[in-house]
C-alpha cells in the first residue's frame, strides 16, 4: 500500500511538474514580445562553400587580415547564434535564379524563375518590407549592387521579370523604404539626360558632384530623383553626401554595380575615397532606421559575391566575402547588448560549387617526424593536401578578373596577344600562367565550350565536344575569365563545378532573443525562411 501510495504521489509530481513546466513556457511565451528590429543580411550566391572560404582564410591564412581569426560568423555563435538550413528552389525547378529565391524570401510564398515579388501564378505577393511597413516599422533596402537588381527588388516591387529594372525603380519608389542605398543611377534618371546640352543633366551634374557616371537607361522622361524629393527623401551620390543626410535617405552611388570587393580593399586607407562601403551604408541605414520608436525592418545584399563566384574568381570572391564579414560584424556588435533585434545572415542560392582539394601535382618530400610511430620511416603523404600560404595569396590578388579583361581589352587588337594577357594576369594575381596557358583562355566562341577538367585539378584538358552546353558559364558569350579559373585551378588547390547557380542548400545564421531566433533552426525551405521573418515583423 505504501509503494502504491508511492507511486501515485511520483505520477501527481510529475504531471503537476511537467504541466507547471508547460504552464511557465506558456505564460513566458505569452511575455515575451516579438523583436523590435529585424536585420537580414543576405549574401548573394553565398553558400556553405563561400562561408568555408572566408572561414578557411580567418583560421588558417599565415597572415590573415581578420583579427584574431574571428568572423561575422563567429561572433553571431558567440553570442547564443544558432544555425539553420534553407532549400532554395523555385516552384517546379531544380535551380533557383536570385530574382525566385529573393521572391520566396520576401514574400514566404513559391515564386516561379525570373519573377519580382509575385507568386508562381504570377500574382503580387505581399512582401516582408511591405508587412514591417503596415507594423508601422521603418524599412529599409541596401545592396552593393544596383537597389533595382534581383534581390532588393524581390522585397519592394512587383514585376514579372527582373530585367524589367525600369518599371522596378517605379514600384520601389511607390512602396518607399525609408532608406535606399546601392548602385544603379541608370534607371532613377531620365532619358532625356544623356543629352549632355540638356537642363536635367546639367541640373545632375551638379547634384551629384561628378561622383557617379550620368548616362540613363529609361525608355521615357520620368525623373525618378525629382519624385524621390518629392516624397521626402534626402538624395546622395557619394559618401559625404550620404553622411550629412538625415531622415528618409536614397543613396545611388554608381552608374550600375558598386565597387567590386577589392577595388575596395584597396582603397580603404585613401583618405581622398568618398564611395561608401557596404558596412558604411548599413551604418547609415541603422542610424536612420533605429530612430522609430516602433523599430524597423532592415534588408542589406553583398550581391557581388555571386558575381565573382559567376566567374569563378576565387581571390575576387574572398575580397566580397571581407565586406559582407565587414558588414555582419558591424551589425552584430551594433545589436550585442540589445535584446529587441533579430539578425538573420543567409544566402539566396549558391554559385559556382567552389571548393579547396588536395592534388597530385608538386607532392611534399619526404621529412623526419620525432613521433613514435616515425623512428623507422619518413613521412611521406601521396597526394599534394595544400599550403595555407595559398590563402594569402588569393588575398593579395590586387584587381578581379572583370578589370584584368577590361585591362586587356582597352588594348588595342594588334596588343591583345596571349602574351599581354599573361602579363597582365602575372602582374595582378600570384599565380602565374604562361603565354601557352593564355592562349587557351584566349581560344573563346559564342557558345560555351564542356571541360572534363573543370572539377578535377591539375587537368588542363579542354575537349570541344558536341554538347556544347554541358558545362555552363555566366556569360555565354564571354567565359576568358572561367577559363582563366581553369587553367590556375590547380596552382590554387581549388575546384569549381560551374559558373552558374547550384542547389545546394545555404546555411540560415540567427541572433536574438529565444522566441525570435529558434524558429530559424533546423532544416526549411526559403518560403518557410520568408513567413517566419513575416512573422517577426508583424505586430504582435
């Protein structure tokens, strides 16, 4: 009887216990409110891949430029960050395309390829800026490419294809984040513009303090800057400009994309340097932004990761992949002690199926080990497993591939010679090729060409073969720099899959408070990733 009384009072214990237990979560869930601000920082072409690099380069680069070897990356783990999984396909595809992918993010629902903010039917989403707005939040947009391109547009307009970059600029004007800022001057001005001997351009020339190249892409004469100041916003084109404004802010400060990542590099300490970086806008934005009393919904894309990645530059991708690091750490030390924002860090899609492997070429000599199990024999790996050295070497890559070919091709046709190209690419990377090796990547056609040796290092074997789409590059009719990335491959330890998108799934990092952050873990698809961060955003 005593055992059963026993008994009977553990099962009342434990269901007291367990339902108090319940009760507590319960009435803590009910407490605690959703997060005041939301910053997604969303790093284009991004994968698992990019993220190894930048991490391989902090940890294991003789001579790292990331103090103490600690990353954006890290610093979100540090402070109770968590790690989630995101599948990237559109609706009835393998592979998604950043206008989809942005799409699926913005609004949580499936989007078909190549749409802006719509559904796979074809229909306007509802987008996540567009919920943070109805709060009554703050919103704001910013990418290092142009604010009209694939992924900031997919958050504030709504159009059946990305190209349509005119009618984007309308519809972002219309929906009106408090704050934009990127490339792209091209489809906010006029054509009447590109008259030289016109008032309007005049009237730019003078606004913009001959910071950014005049020259329009609208088919019409909208002045989309005249309306932007019509609706309250203060114009920038450069840095100083962008640092005097104050409340509702566009920032256009290039004719197309920004500064790729080591132009900026290079010019950090130039004191004379008035192009704001990628970290510098989100500064501003957050400065702008955090003023509402209501808190605020921030968007930031390091989209020239994707770019580099396209062409399969690995040192041009690991300069893009300091700023968006740059970037995430400014953010993270920004939110440290505040305990009403949510950071969420992830990617599009993946590009370019990167990677470091080991090699057959240049093996290790032989060498004594004082080890036990090394007295009666030398140690004498087979295969070639890479020096980190290597890594200082993709970072002292001084221009990308993009500047060594426009290098190449402001030559005249008599100099465009293997040999020039050689020297170019010699004097701007340290890994060297030959006049031979030039002269293959010079061996271009209007069609991509299929290489075995593409993914296998050391291979310098570049069949023509029927199937000429077999192996894809970013631009068809131009894949000198893809090649170029062949023919160092081995010299780098790296292997490349493409030049165009994969569907590996990107990884999904997150900081803030509990019941904010853990919606984000485990394995989900983008269209999940968007409704939780609708979630986020929304009143409670």
């Amino acid at each position: 009887m005593k055992n059963r009384s026993s008994a009977i009072f553990a099962i009342f214990f434990v269901f007291f216990f367990v339902t108090g237990c319940v009760q507590k979560q319960v009435a803590t869930s009910g407490a605690v409110k959703k997060p005041k601000n939301v910053i997604m920082i969303i790093g284009d072409g991004m994968g698992p891949e990019q993220v190894g690099l930048l991490l391989t380069y902090a940890k294991q680069a003789p001579n790292s430029v990331i103090v103490e070897g600690q990353t954006g990356f890290d610093k979100i783990m540090a402070q109770n960050g968590s790690i989630g999984l995101s599948m990237t396909h559109a609706k009835d595809v393998l592979v998604v395309d950043s206008a989809a992918s942005g799409s699926q993010m913005a609004t949580g629902q499936f989007s078909g390829s190549e749409m802006i903010g719509l559904d796979f039917n074809g229909d306007p989403a509802v987008t996540v800026l567009e919920k943070a707005k109805a709060a009554g939040k703050s919103t704001g947009l910013i990418s290092d490419t142009r604010v009209t391109h694939a992924t900031p547009a997919a958050f504030a307009a709504h159009q059946a294809h990305r190209k349509m970059e005119n009618e984007i600029a309308v519809d972002m004007l219309n929906a009106g984040p408090d704050v934009m800022l990127g490339g792209g001057l091209r489809y906010w001005i006029p054509k009447e513009a590109n008259d030289k001997a016109s008032a309007v351009r005049k009237e730019l020339e003078e606004m913009t303090e001959g910071s950014v190249r005049i020259k329009s892409k609208r088919k019409d004469n909208k002045n989309l800057l005249a309306q932007a100041k019509d609706k309250g916003y203060s114009l920038a084109f450069n840095k100083n400009q962008m640092d005097a404004a104050s409340g509702k802010l566009l920032g256009l400060f290039a004719y197309s994309a920004m500064p790729d990542g080591i132009r900026v590099s290079n010019s950090l300490s130039d004191p004379q340097r008035n192009m704001p970086t990628l970290r510098e806008m989100s500064a501003k934005a957050i400065d702008v932004l955090s003023k509402d009393d209501d808190g605020f919904f921030l968007m930031v894309e390091a989209g020239l990761i994707d770019w580099a990645a396209h062409y399969n530059d690995a040192g041009g991708m690991l300069h893009e992949l300091m700023r968006i690091n740059e970037t995430i750490s400014y953010v993270v030390d920004w939110a440290k002690d505040r305990d009403d924002t949510l950071i969420i860090v992830t990617a599009d899609h993946t590009t370019g199926g990167f990677g470091f492997s080991y090699t057959g070429k240049n093996l290790p000599k032989a060498k004594a080990l004082p080890g036990k199990m090394f007295q009666d024999r030398d140690y004498k790996p087979g295969y070639n497993f890479g020096d980190p050295g290597v890594l200082d070497k993709l970072y002292n890559q001084k221009l990308s591939y993009t500047d060594i070919f426009g290098k190449f091709d402001s030559l005249s046709k008599e100099e465009q010679t293997p040999k020039a190209l050689a020297d170019l690419v010699n004097e701007y990377t340290q890994f060297p090729i030959t006049e031979a090796q030039a002269a293959r990547v010079l061996e271009t056609e209007d069609n991509p060409i299929y290489s075995e040796g593409h993914s296998y290092l050391g291979s310098k074997v570049v069949p023509k073969l029927d199937n000429k789409d077999a192996f894809f590059v970013y631009q068809k009719y131009d894949n000198r720099q893809n090649l170029l990335a062949l023919e160092v491959a081995s010299d780098q330890f790296v292997v490349w899959n493409t030049g165009t998108h994969t569907n590996t799934p990107v990884l999904v990092f997150t900081k803030g408070p509990d019941t904010a952050r853990e919606p984000f873990e485990g394995i989900m698809h983008h269209t999940q990733l968007g409704q939780r961060t609708m979630d986020a955003v929304t009143a409670p």
